[in-house]
C-alpha cells in the first residue's frame, strides 16, 4: 500500500507546516511585546 504511505507522508508535512507557522507566529509575537516593552 504506497498510497496510503504518500498519505501519511502529506499529514506529517502538514503537521510540520503547521508547527513552524505556529512557531512563527509565537516568535513575533515576543519579538513585537519586546519591542513595545523596550519602547514604552
């Protein structure tokens, strides 16, 4: 069954995906408090 392989393949790509925009989203984030933190 390569198929159902390809698939499981594609979620674990997404998933991934998924984590590094939301690991992205974290870090600016903490990097726009820290600006306004600094600024204020």
């Amino acid at each position: 069954m390569p198929l159902l392989k390809d698939v499981k393949e594609t979620e674990e790509i997404r998933k991934k995906k998924n984590l590094i925009r939301i690991m992205t989203w974290i870090i600016v984030a903490i990097a726009l408090v820290l600006v306004w933190y600094f600024t204020k």
